[in-house]
C-alpha cells in the first residue's frame, strides 16, 4: 500500500531533516574534539623534535594517551555517521555525486584511522623502552618512525578529505534547497584542506586558517534550517 502524495511528502522531509540533524551533531561532536586532541593532549605527549622526551611522557602518562585515542577514535565515528547522514540529506540533489562524496569521506576515515594505529603502536613501544632510553636507541628510532608514519600517514588522509569537500560543496550549490553560498565555502574549505596537505611539497600560504570555516558554518546552517528541509523532487 502507497502512502498518500501529503504524507509521502511529510515522510521523505522527516528523512531530509533527521538526516540534517545527525549529520549537524556528527559535525559538532568533531569540531569539539578534533581539537582537543590535536592542540591540547597531542603536543603534550608527542614532540617530534625530541623523541626521547616523547617516550617519557607517553611512559608516565597512559591515561592521557587513553584520552587522545578516545577522542580520535570518536571524531573518526563521527566521520563516518556525517558521511552516511549527508549522503540522505543531499541525494534528492544529486544521488551518484552524493554517494560519491561520502564515500571519499569513508575513504579518509579508515585511512585516518590506520595512520592512529601507529601512534598506538609508537606508545606500546614507548611503554617498553621505559625512562631510561638514551637517543641512540634502536626503540627510539622506531618509535620516531611510528610518530613521523603517523603525521604523513593523516596528513595524506586529508588530501582525501579536501576532495569529498569539494564534491559537497558542487553537491550542496547545486542542491536549490541549501545556499549557495554554503557550497561555495564548503569549496573553499576543501580548497585550504589541500592546499595545507601540500604546503611541505610547494610554498606556505598565509592566513590560510580562513577558509576552514565552511564546515563550521554548514553545521550551524544544519541546525538551524536543515531540520526543517520539507520535500525535495528526487533528480
């Protein structure tokens, strides 16, 4: 039995707008603790300049390690439930462009999550050195290889990141029921993600940090209008 045309429309908003939500908390619940980890507890245990002093702090601080997996390891979830989440939101708009971006999205969280797996690697290793581990030692070396397999490994990941960026950015301008202007910053941040990722291979670019706010915008936007988003004619 079909649903009536007034509560098919009512049912695929509820969709459009359920999605909107979980996809605006997802994207809360990184941008609350993506930086935590990466300003707050990483440089605190991680100093790539001094590996030696690295396996110190990571030997007499597990707890704080603990913290800094757990809030990679939950931003990573959040990852991929935004990335399902946006797929229902925009698929009226576009659904093969949609499901392209979130899987570019899926892409970068399990690559993320194997670059993780290092760092859990380098801190067993750390536990085993103990304090007493002098420069030269061959744990040293490899625990500097596990932190330095990390950082490339993430900063790879984002290259990834920047392109399902542009993708929603193309998918929500052309969307009709998300501003444009959004799409146009969601762009401009897939942009800076890529242009940051390559900045060790080409020249540094200033005041960069300004166009990674698209995403912060596009959320507040999902919260504020996206859960109101009524039917949209599937293209």
């Amino acid at each position: 039995m079909s649903l009536p045309p007034g509560e098919s429309a009512m049912v695929q908003g509820l969709k459009l707008g359920q999605a909107a939500l979980v996809a605006a908390s997802s994207l809360l619940v990184m941008s609350v603790l993506s930086p935590v980890a990466f300003f707050a507890i990483f440089p605190r245990l991680i100093h790539p300049a001094d590996i030696p002093q690295s396996i110190r702090d990571l030997a007499a601080h597990p707890n704080t390690f603990l913290a800094l997996i757990f809030c990679y390891q939950l931003t990573f979830i959040a990852d991929i439930l935004a990335a399902w989440a946006l797929y229902i939101f925009l698929k009226p708009t576009n659904s093969a462009l949609s499901l392209l971006a979130a899987w570019f999205r899926l892409a970068y969280s399990v690559m993320a999550l194997s670059a993780l797996l290092k760092l859990v690697a380098a801190f067993r290793l750390a536990r085993e050195c103990g304090w007493g581990t002098g420069a030269g030692s061959p744990l040293v070396a490899q625990v500097q290889l596990l932190v330095a397999e990390f950082r490339y490994g993430w900063g790879f990941s984002l290259i990834v990141f920047a392109v399902h960026l542009l993708l929603l950015g193309y998918v929500v301008y052309r969307s009709g029921y998300v501003p444009k202007l959004l799409g146009i910053l969601l762009a401009i941040n897939g942009a800076g993600y890529l242009a940051d990722s390559l900045q060790p291979f080409t020249f540094s670019i200033p005041y960069l940090f300004i166009a990674f706010f698209g995403e912060l915008i596009f959320m507040l936007w999902l919260f504020a209008k996206g859960r109101k988003v009524g039917q949209i004619p599937v293209s």
